[in-house]
C-alpha cells in the first residue's frame, strides 16, 4: 500500500520495506550542505534548498566532461569498456526528462551502445 507522506504514520511503517544499504548513484546525490539525499533529484523542479541553481537541460559543460571523463578513467560505467577519447558518451544518471540535471554528481561516461540501451530509464 502506498501512502502520502500526510497519510503516513509511524505503525503504517514496515522495516522490511527498506533496502539494507543506499545504492552509491543515490549516495553521490547527497546534499552538499545538509548532507541529504535532496528532494529535488526525483521531482522536475529548477529549486534546490542552497542558493545555487540547478542545472538544467541536456546541455553538459566543457569542464565538467572533462572532470567526468578523469573521474571514470575513459571506462564505461554499465560494461566496463575501456574508451578512446571519441569513442565517450555522457550518460545522465537521471534522464532529463526524469527531471535529472546536467551538474556532475549526475553525469557518467558510458559507451555508445550502453547510452542506447539505458535511452531514459533509470539504473539505480
């Protein structure tokens, strides 16, 4: 059964529900500052709870390929494939259409055939 979070109630709560551990592409969107998993990542809004905006579309900034590309070592994050320079995709982790951003803890290198398969569903 699921609830609102106005419907819930402590007793309505089952341990049983939730995962043993925080799967890592859910960890990498903790809060910079509170150190939360933000709300923002799973609903379509630009808002964050700091002053920074969030960065939308799919439009990926030079330095943080760079970044992402030295962060993954070249390798894909799905097969492991090592990968020449113009052989990397940026994968969003979370689809743009998902309401995923383009800012770096978002964003992976992957290789083309594996950026096809996953299109916009999410792999956690």
């Amino acid at each position: 059964m699921l609830l609102t979070s106005a419907e819930a109630k402590d007793e309505d709560l089952d341990p049983e529900d939730f995962p043993d551990e925080i799967p890592e592409e859910v960890k990498m969107m903790a809060c910079n500052v509170f150190g939360h998993v933000c709300p923002v990542f799973f609903v379509s809004e630009e808002t964050t709870e700091t002053s920074e905006p969030r960065r939308r579309g799919r439009f990926v900034l030079t330095y943080v390929k760079m970044r992402v590309a030295r962060r993954d070592e070249n390798t894909c994050q799905i097969c492991g494939k090592h990968l020449m320079d113009n052989q990397i995709e940026f994968d969003h982790i979370i689809p743009v259409s998902k309401g995923g951003s383009s800012e770096e803890h978002n964003i992976r290198v992957t290789c083309f055939k594996c950026n096809r398969d996953k299109r916009d569903s999410v792999q956690i």
